[in-house]
C-alpha cells in the first residue's frame, strides 16, 4: 500500500504542476486517509493552498506536519513563509531559525 501512497503522491504533485490545484489537493488529501502522518501529503496541501492565496487555510497544513514529524525541515521554511505573507515576521524569523537547527 506504501507504494500506492507514492504513486498518489507523484500524481498530486504533476496535477499541481499542470496547476490543476484543487484536484492536487484531493490527491494530497487522499494520501493523507491511508497514511495520516505522511507529512509531504501535508506540506504540499499548504503549497497548493498558498498558490490558491488561501494561507490562512495552508497554515494548519505546516503546523500538522510539524506535529508529526519536529524535524521536518521544509515543513518549517514553508510555515515561515506563510507567516511572511500574512505579515507576522516574528513568527516567521522563528521558523527559519527552526529550520536551521535541522
């Protein structure tokens, strides 16, 4: 079944790279019911809701995959810049640093 995941995965990530965001996101979301702590599936719902301008939404994305894996180093930078985009600097100096401590 792992390599189901993988091949959700990939398909995901050509879908968002077609920018066929939201089916993306079903796939990413898919991934996410057969393996709950798959913390790609999560990063990559933040970067597709983020390309939707939807960061509010992307932020709990990064926070989860944080929660399931601390040293998750991509998990951290792209928290940061959703925290940027929203203007909470501090926030984001934080999770750049997080980042560099990995």
């Amino acid at each position: 079944d792992q390599d189901h995941v993988g091949a959700l995965m990939q398909y995901g990530m050509s879908l968002y790279y077609q920018t066929r965001i939201r089916a993306a996101i079903s796939c990413f979301k898919r991934v996410i019911r057969k393996n709950p702590k798959f913390v790609l599936a999560r990063l990559w719902i933040g970067i597709c809701m983020q390309y939707l301008d939807l960061t509010e939404e992307a932020i709990p994305c990064y926070q989860q995959a944080l929660r399931d894996d601390p040293t998750f180093v991509s998990g951290y930078i792209n928290l940061g810049v959703a925290y940027k985009q929203k203007g909470e600097y501090e926030n984001a100096l934080i999770c750049y640093r997080k980042a560099l401590t990995y």
